[in-house]
C-alpha cells in the first residue's frame, strides 16, 4: 500500500474509533439519563459524517495513486517463464538441429 493511502487509512481507522467510543457514551449516557446526552450525541453524528468523510478519502486516495502511478506488474528475477514458451522453445531448437542434420 503507498504511504499516501496507508496514512489516509490509519486517519480512517482512528477516526471511526473515536467515533464508536462517543456512539457507546452517547448510549450510556442517555441509558443513565444524564444531562450529557444530547451533547454527546450530536457530537457522535457528527464524528459519523466525519468518520464516513474519512473512509470516502482512503477510497480517493487510492484511486488517485492508480491514476497518477499505475500498477507496477513486473516479473520478479526469480519467476520462471511459462512452460508452453519454454517448450515451444525446445520445439524449435529440434527442429533447427534436425533440419541442420
């Protein structure tokens, strides 16, 4: 994952756990029927347009990053060719020796 979106990601991931802390006190409080209730709430809508923002920007980010840099898609040293080219290889190579015979 590029840096860009890994820290858009954790941005996410922190703000959406802030906000399922206020959902729970936000409940607790309206359970206990405490004057913070209603503010807590409206902080905990809040933090869900927030958190909802936030998980909209990793989305961005992402496609932003394939846009401007594509998918690198190249075989690794060590990747071995597909065997039907290796074998039509051996193929031509008898033919060659055969036809030179």
């Amino acid at each position: 994952m590029p840096d860009l979106v890994r820290t858009a990601a954790v941005r996410a991931v922190m703000i959406t756990s802030v906000t399922l802390i206020q959902a729970v006190v936000a409940f607790f409080c309206s359970v206990a029927g405490s004057w913070l209730a209603f503010p807590v709430t409206i902080g905990a809508v809040v933090s869900t347009v927030v958190a909802t923002w936030s998980v909209l920007d990793v989305w961005i980010t992402r496609q932003v990053w394939r846009q401007r840099n594509g998918v690198v898609s190249e075989p690794s040293s060590t990747a071995r060719p597909p065997l039907r080219a290796k074998r039509d290889e051996e193929r031509a190579e008898t033919a060659s020796l055969s036809e030179a015979a």
